[in-house]
C-alpha cells in the first residue's frame, strides 16, 4: 500500500515537472486581459514592458505578514509595478521576491516566466519604448547583468531598474508635466513610467469622466454653481486636460479638475465634462442643473407693510384678543344694570307706599 502512494506521488511530481518544464504559455493574438479587457498583443519584442497592480488579496497578505512593505497599491491603475519582456515568454524585474536576513535585504533583479506574474498580478498592461530595437535588445542585456543585485536602497526599485537600463543606452525616460510645458522629470516609478514621453501603450484604455456638482448660492437671477472631475480617472495613463460644455453656451478647457460658473437665467441646462488622457483617447459624462427664479411670497410682503417701523406684532396680537374679551363681556355688564334698575324701582314704590299710609 505504502510504495503505491509512493508511486501516485512520483507520478503527480513527474506530471507537474513535465507540465511547467514544457509548458511555455504564449501571448496569444488579442488575448483579453480578465481584468481590464487590453488586448495582448501576438508577440512581445525584446524590452517591451508589462505594468500591472498587485491582486488586492496578495497586497493584504504582504501588508498582515510585512512580506512587501515596499508596494504601494492603488487598485485599478497598472501602476503598483513594472517588469521588462527579455524574451521567451519570460520578464527581467527588481521586486522583494526572497528576504536574505544574513544580509538584511531582499533579493530584488529576477528573472520571471510570464505564468507566475499572474498569479498575484492584475490590470495588466503592456507599452514599448519608442526606439529602434537594437536600443531595447541593450537595454536587456545591460538590465541581465544587474540579476542578484538587492531590492531597495541597496539596488534598484522596478521603475529604477528599466530607468537605468535605458540610460546606459543614453536613452533617459522622462515625462513632461504640465502638458506642453519644458518642465520633465525622470521616469524611474511605474506610474512616472506609464507617463513618459518616449512610452508607447499597445492597447490604450479610454479614461472615465466623472461629475460632482454642488449649489453654490443664489441672489437674484445669478446662481454659481461648484463642478469637480476628482472622481474621473484613468487606469493606464494620466488625464492631461479637462473641457467642460456648460450647457448655456459657454465652456471651458483646462487641466484643473475643479471649475466653477455662473448661470444668468433660469433653465434646465446640461452640463457635459471631456476627459482627455496622454494618448488622446476621451471620456464624456453629462449632468443636469435645474436654475429655479427666485421668488418673493406676496402674503409674506403683506404682513411686514402692515407692521408699523415702532410696533411689535406681538403687542397687536394681544389688543385684539383683550378688545374681544370686552365685547364678550358686555351683556353680562347690561344684564347687571336692567337688575339694579328693577330693585331700583322696586325700592322707589315701596317707599312711596309708605309715605302714603302715614
């Protein structure tokens, strides 16, 4: 009994050691990304790059354990961490895949077949620089060369390590910000990276316009009205410009994500908001602002004309109910009189009779 499970297992091993020494999985023809629907493109060049987020229950089980307390993730934006396609369906990547406590530090460049990526990888994303392939095929044998370096401060982060790859190739990765300025800065973190000027997205994903809308106030006919795209966003890239259709005839265009107007006149108007992301793809959403008239109460103007400048309205409240308590007072008041002038008559008559007896 006991050699036959021996044999079972040897047999499980032999089938699992056969399966990932041959299974080599391909990147299919527009292969859909589970997550986010980005096509695959059929075959991957040398030093193209993969971005991706880190599953949010791998995230929660390397915070609980400290494991990856590097990795920051922000879930639905590919920009947790990046790796380099070398080849053979396999990446190049800097990240804490193995603590070394005799040297304090985590091993960090790897090499990493496509399968394992994701198994804890999500919103995957795929770009290529835009240089001639002889830049990219150096730029991979230069980043080959860093395998064993440590993860961190001690070596290199996965955005610093493609940075420094394509430097040694006196290509500098940067991105310009605000749009069409001269301002740039060093491309050297995923989300820097998905940004930079020389990137090229395979398969871009539309960014998602968002509206907020709250009343600002309202004096006469002129009512401001307060308009943010905060909640807008972009899952693999950056918006750069915000234009607003406010529905009365004006609109505006900016990189602000807060806007303020000011309608004239009653109405119902639709506001519409256009996001734009780094590689010119839009987002639309579109609201409704109902512009009441403001209104006076004509009973209200009433009782304040007739409340004299000096007099309380409280203080003719009470003069009405005390002149009604004195009109309802006066028949009992004449009732008392007509008795008295009957006793009155009937003492007169009594007297007169006895004068006349005497």
């Amino acid at each position: 009994m006991i050699k036959t499970w021996l044999f079972l297992i040897f047999l499980l091993l032999l089938f699992q050691l056969t399966f990932f020494s041959c299974h080599n999985p391909v990147l299919k023809a527009y292969e859909l990304n589970k997550y986010n629907s980005v096509e695959i493109p059929f075959d991957l060049n040398v030093g193209d790059l993969l971005f991706c987020d880190v599953k949010p229950d791998i995230k929660s089980i390397a915070d609980n354990y400290r494991l990856l307390p590097q990795i920051t993730s922000l879930p639905g934006y590919a920009d947790d961490h990046v790796a380099m396609y070398i080849g053979d369906n396999k990446f190049i990547e800097a990240t804490p895949y193995l603590y070394r406590p005799l040297k304090n530090e985590w091993l960090g460049v790897i090499i990493t077949p496509y399968w394992f990526l994701k198994l804890w990888a999500t919103n995957i994303t795929f770009a290529y620089v835009d240089t001639d392939q002889k830049t990219r095929n150096a730029a991979v044998e230069w980043a080959k060369t860093q395998i064993g370096r440590p993860y961190g401060e001690k070596g290199y982060r996965c955005g610093e390590l493609i940075f420094e790859a394509y430097k040694q190739q006196n290509l500098v990765l940067n991105f310009t910000w605000p749009p069409g300025s001269n301002i740039s800065y060093n491309a050297d973190y995923p989300y820097s990276l998905l940004r930079a000027d020389q990137l090229v997205l395979y398969s871009n994903i539309p960014p998602t316009a968002n509206i907020s809308k709250e009343l600002g106030y309202q004096y006469g006919n002129q009512t401001i009205y307060y308009f943010s795209a905060i909640n807008s966003s972009d899952l693999d890239g950056l918006i750069i410009k915000y234009i607003w259709d406010f529905g009365d005839g004006t609109n505006h265009t900016g990189i602000e994500d807060f806007i303020t107007h000011i309608y004239e006149r009653p109405g119902k108007y639709t506001v519409t908001l256009t996001v734009v992301d780094n590689a010119e793809a839009t987002g639309t959403e579109t609201t409704t602002v109902l512009i009441k008239q403001e209104e006076n109460n004509p009973s209200d103007n009433e009782d304040e004309d007739n409340i004299e400048p000096d007099q309380n309205p409280s203080d003719n409240s009470e003069e009405k109910n005390s002149s009604q308590e004195t009109i309802e007072e006066k028949p009992y008041l004449g009732l008392l009189i007509l008795i008295i002038m009957i006793f009155a008559i009937f003492l007169s008559i009594i007297c007169l009779i006895l004068v006349i007896r005497k």
